[in-house]
C-alpha cells in the first residue's frame, strides 16, 4: 500500500506536480521579460525555494520575519517582507540583514516614518522601503491618485535611513472571482494601479526601480505585464481545490495533501469518519459558487485520483466526516483502517498545521522529508 509507513494525518507533496507548477509560471514571467519573485508564505521550505527560484531571479516575498530568517539562514540574500513593517520589528530586520541580505520592507503609513526613520538611526542601518498600493482588495495600501502616495515617498526620500524601493501591491480579490475573464479584469487593475503609482513618483523626481504585483490568479490569467518588474505569485506551486474552482489548476495539478485514516462509520448518519480534522485540515472552505459540495477538501484515493461526489463535510477537534453527494458512501471499498488523501481547500491554511513535508513522486515512491518554517 503506498505511504503505509507514514502516521495519519500527514502531509503529502508530490514532487513531480510541484515541479510542473513551477516550470509553467518560470516559462510564463520569461515571456514577459519580467523577473518572478515567488512569495513562499505557502511553501516555506528551502527545498521549495529551491525549486520555485530554478533557472531564474533568486529573490523570494514572505509573509513573516521568521520566515525571512528561516530562508536567509538557507543562504537566500534578497527577501521582501511583504507585510507593513512597524518600528518594533526593525531590531529583528536589521538581524537578519547582517546575514548578508537585502530585506526590502513596505509601508502605507505616513506617520510611521519618522518612528521607522528614528529607529533605523539607532540601530545604525538602513532599509529599502516600497510603497503598498491597494488595487482594489481593500486590505493594506494607499490609492495609486492619493495625496498619501506622493507624500510618503517625499518622506523616505528625506528621511536618513531609508529608501524608496518602489511600489507593490497585491490583488487578493482575485480570489473571489468565478471566471477568467473577471481574473482579467482584475490583474490590468493590479497592474494598472502599481504602474500609475510609479509614474507619479517618476513625475516628481522620485525614484521606483521596483514595480511588484502579485498574486496566483492574476499571474495566471494577467492578459499584460507591461511596466512591471516583477510578480509574487505564492500558491501557483501548490495549487488547491479553491484556485481549482477558479480555474487556475485543475484537481491533477493540486500537489499537496493530507493522507488520512479512516477510522469508523456512522452509517446511520451515512458518514464516514477520519483522523483528518479541523487542525489538520484547517477549517476554511472554498467561497466559489461551485463548491457546495467541497466541505473541507475532496477526497481521493491513494493514488490521487478524486473519488467523485466525497467530500470533507464537517471537520471537529478529532474527526472528519466525509459525505457523499448523492448519500451513497462506499463502506466497503473504505473499511475502517484504510486510507485517503485529501486534496485541501486553501493549501496556505491546511499546510501550516505541519513541521514538515513528505514529499514523493507522481507514482508514490517516497523521495525525502523537507522541514518547514512556521509562526510568526
């Protein structure tokens, strides 16, 4: 039986998916003559660096400054710290930096400046900083026809310790979309919104060497890179069932899994139970209208292939239950002791459960174990 020597639940990573993801959008940015600076927030694993940075730019976006730490003490030397930076957390940065790194560091913030500036002054170092534009998500950033956009980036290019970088941003609504073409419409947005704001910048004497958008599906589905410098797609390497529904991967080219037990069966209830639960799982499901009978993932044999109409219904502290679409569960080919690969959700949330991964080849053979970073 293939992984019959590893515990339930585990995490599965199928090196020959993993390595075709990465190859498509390596190809892709090469097209464009842009670099791929590939945010690593999902697979945070040297060996996934490795792979994702193979034949191309070796700088990488990450979500934490553990992260940052993790990948520079595997030798990486140019990292952005995707995430508004504060004044607490540049004694780490500067860490970090004395690695021989480039940690490029981002703020919407006007006000935090002069704090960021006073505190770069003490710890006697420097910062690069860009400026985060929001395109349209909503989350962190400033508007590309803002007063603030121009305001901050007379700040740092007064302030003596830091530099202006350039502009980033990160279309994160494109995860809400249904179609291609909405995908489309919201990358010339992303990418409308950074190359604007550098113009700007550019028309006041400010410097924008760095013009960064980024994510998955607009990466995947962006009709144009023009005036870009780079993109930070994280989760194309991956895939999941939700960018699935998007149409950004199809079920095959999903590379990670939970391997799972199947510890009973509830036929009362027409439900069978496994040792996958929310903890190992994560308890996000998918907001595509498609997914009403996606749960918590979809279930698969051991060899990957989706076992049509299963699927995670409900995830507890200490079970999964998998349903049936139409309410007929195969008891039989599933006994109590068998067991299942779940394809998850949001690969981002399920993989951050585990330490490390157990990676193998498309026909199962066992390959190796990579460590994993996690925390903040």
């Amino acid at each position: 039986m293939l992984f019959e020597n590893l515990g339930t639940p585990s995490l599965l990573l199928d090196k020959d998916i993993l390595e075709a993801n990465r190859k498509i959008m390596q190809e892709r940015v090469e097209e464009a003559g842009i670099k791929l600076r590939p945010h690593m927030k999902t697979a945070k694993s040297i060996e996934a660096y490795h792979l994702a940075t193979e034949g191309g730019f070796d700088g990488i976006t990450v979500s934490t400054l553990t992260e940052a730490d993790f990948f520079a003490n595997g030798g990486v030397t140019d990292i952005l710290y995707a995430v508004g930076i504060v004044p607490s957390k540049l004694a780490e940065a500067q860490r970090i930096q004395d690695k021989g790194v480039k940690l490029s560091l981002i703020t919407d913030n006007l006000s935090v400046i002069t704090a960021l500036d006073d505190e770069a002054l003490r710890l006697e170092t420097t910062f690069p900083i860009l400026i985060e534009i929001d395109s349209g998500g909503q989350r962190g950033g400033v508007l590309t026809e803002s007063d603030d956009l121009i305001a901050i980036g007379k700040a740092l290019k007064a302030s003596r310790r830091l530099s202006l970088e350039g502009v980033m941003t990160h279309a994160g609504h494109s995860y809400h979309c249904t179609t291609p073409e909405e995908i489309s419409e919201i990358a010339e947005q992303e990418r409308l919104a950074v190359v604007n704001a550098s113009k700007r910048l550019l028309a006041e004497g400010l410097p924008c060497p760095v013009v960064s958008a980024g994510s998955t599906p607009t990466a995947v589905f962006a009709k144009s890179f023009e005036g870009l410098t780079d993109i930070r797609p994280g989760v194309y390497m991956f895939g999941d069932v939700d960018q699935m529904f998007i149409g950004v991967c199809r079920s095959n080219e999903i590379a990670a899994s939970v391997l799972a037990s199947v510890i009973g069966h509830n036929k009362a209830a027409k439900r069978i139970l496994i040792d996958a639960v929310g903890l190992a799982l994560s308890k996000d499901t998918s907001a595509s209208e498609f997914s009403s009978h996606t749960g918590y993932g979809l279930v698969c044999d051991l060899s990957g292939k989706v076992l049509e109409e299963l699927y995670v219904e409900s995830v507890h502290q200490e079970h999964g239950l998998i349903a049936s679409v139409s309410g007929d569960l195969p008891y039989e080919d599933l006994p109590v002791g068998s067991r299942v690969r779940i394809l998850p959700i949001h690969a981002c949330m399920t993989v951050a459960a585990y330490e490390q991964y157990e990676v193998h080849s498309s026909d199962g053979e066992l390959l190796a174990k990579w460590d994993r970073v996690n925390r903040w």
